[in-house]
C-alpha cells in the first residue's frame, strides 16, 4: 500500500473516531441533563405535594385547639372552614406527584389523598356534631384526631419513597 493512501486511511479513521467520541459524549451529556431536569420536576411535584398536606395538618390542629369551652362556636366555624380551604390544595397537587411518578411514588401519594379527605369528614362531622350539642364531643375528637394520626403516617411513608426516588440514580 502506498504510504499516502495509508495517511488518507489513518486521517479518515481519525476523524470517525473524532465524530463517534463527539456524539457520544453530547448524547450522555444530554441524558444527564435530562435525569436532571425530571428530578427537579419529581422534587418540585413532592414539595408541594408535601407543603399542601402540612398546611392542611397545621389548619387542623388549629381547629382542634378551638374545640373547648373557652372558644366560641364562631371561632370553631371559621377554623373549619380554614381547614376546608386547605383540602383542594392537596387534591390539585396529588395529580402532578402520580404524572412526575415514579410508580412506586404514586400509590403512596394517593394514599395520603384519601387519609386527608378521611380527616376532613371527620373534622367537619365532629365541629357540626360539637355546634349541634354546644360543646365538643369526646368520641368524634377521638375519631377526628386517629384520622389525622393516619395522614401524619402515609405522608411520612410517601416522603420515605419520594426521598428513595430523588436520590435514586435511575430517571
């Protein structure tokens, strides 16, 4: 072979190998920033998730700090309906946690859907049920309190999966 085609050879070779090092390493670089940019959506859909559920939480311990004999039945009423306000929050956000998945994720932000709408009824059946009588009633609080005790235990498994997935190198 003559030594200029071998040159032509070793410059073609040289070149696809210059190509092939460039593609490959453009595609692995766009699927990192593509995990990236799913993670940040999974954590930004989980954050609210969260932050909806703890605002919920808070308006309910609100409420049953109002249910004695030293608050007026007004007082009970619009902690109530502070806590309903809180309820479509966490119904808009549970939808965005399923869609950002994964599907281990999603069951469990369901879950903790349910237990807040659970805590709801309760809470509402129990300030109705307190304003009915004039004066709180011992067996709903009881009731209206476990309910709550469940959303405190599914949102601390869906925050145990949701933190598995953001740090879970799979996208």
């Amino acid at each position: 072979m003559d030594s200029g085609v071998a040159a032509l050879w070793g410059a073609g070779i040289g070149v696809a190998g210059t190509l092939a090092t460039t593609w490959l390493g453009g595609w692995s670089a766009l699927r990192g920033q593509h995990g990236h940019w799913r993670r940040e959506g999974r954590r930004e859909a989980y954050s609210a998730f969260i932050a909806s559920v703890m605002a919920f939480r808070a308006a309910a311990d609100s409420l049953l700090s109002v249910m004695d004999d030293r608050h007026t039945r007004d007082e009970a009423a619009q902690a109530l309906e502070q806590v309903q306000a809180c309820f479509p929050a966490v119904v808009a956000a549970c939808p965005v946690v399923v869609i950002e998945g994964p599907e281990d994720v999603a069951p469990r932000a369901r879950s903790v859907a349910k237990a807040v709408a659970a805590a709801l009824s309760h809470l509402e059946f129990y300030a109705t049920s307190a304003r009915r009588f004039g004066r709180p009633v011992k067996y709903e609080a009881d009731r209206a309190r476990q309910r709550l005790d469940a959303v405190d235990k599914d949102l601390n498994k869906f925050a145990e999966k949701a933190s598995a997935s953001l740090n879970s190198t799979k996208v």
